[in-house]
C-alpha cells in the first residue's frame, strides 16, 4: 500500500503512527542483528582491516618481518597488538622524549607511514597504552 492510499484510507494520525511503530520495529530488528551477527561483524572487521592494511601502512613493506616482536604478534594473528612508532616517546638516539610527538606531527615531519622497521615495535594493546598514559 503506497503511502497516498494508506493516508486516503486511515487518516494523516494513523500513517504517522504506523511510521513510528515502524521505526521502533526496524530499530529492534537491527539491534538484534547486530547481536546475532557481533562475532561474524568483528572478524569480517578485523580481516578488512589486515587486508586493506593500516597496521602495515606504518612499515616499510619489505621490511615487516623486523618490526621488533612482529613473531610473537604473528602468532597471536596480531590480534590485540599495535604498532608503536618510536619517535612518538623517544628521539633518533633512544632518548626519552620529555613531551610525545602525536600522530599528526608525526605525519606532519613525515615520518608516519612507510618507516623503516627499527622505528616500530609490536606491543599489546595494554603495553601501548599505558606507554601513551604514563608520559
């Protein structure tokens, strides 16, 4: 039924009701889905993500396999392991920074993507994060 008929046969008040129990209807069934379909969701996410590779975007292509902890990574399917740059808590020399460069500095001085592997290193994620807490 078009919307011209239904408003012709139950009124403007009754094609605004049904609108809402509609969108409340589709609301639920899609929360559901979701649900259903979380696990499926975030391991399509996950392998979308290692095949259009941002993770590896850091690295210099060849050199992958030398980012530091890149083996003990591999083994968990890199799943909850980030990449570190180096640069971003300590300088060329290994030197502590006292301020972290952010990721937009890091593209700014472009030393972001494409890096050699010595300036990467794998770590959990709870490694990384309190590397990026605890300044």
């Amino acid at each position: 039924m078009t919307k011209k008929e239904f408003i012709e046969k139950y009124g403007e008040e009754a094609y605004k009701r049904h609108l809402e129990r509609k969108r409340e209807y589709d609301k639920e069934y899609m929360k559901q889905k979701r649900e259903q379909h979380k696990e499926e969701y975030n391991e399509y996410y996950k392998q979308y993500m290692r095949k259009y590779n941002r993770m590896f975007a850091y690295c210099i292509p060849e050199e992958i396999e030398q980012i530091e902890n890149y083996e003990i990574a591999k083994k968990d399917n890199f799943n909850g392991w980030n990449i570190h740059h180096r640069l971003e808590t300590h300088n060329s020399d290994g030197e502590k920074r006292l301020i972290n460069l952010s990721k937009t500095e890091l593209i700014a001085l472009e030393v972001y993507y494409n890096r050699p592997a010595n300036e990467l290193i794998f770590l959990t994620a709870s490694e990384h994060q309190k590397i990026h807490h605890n300044h």
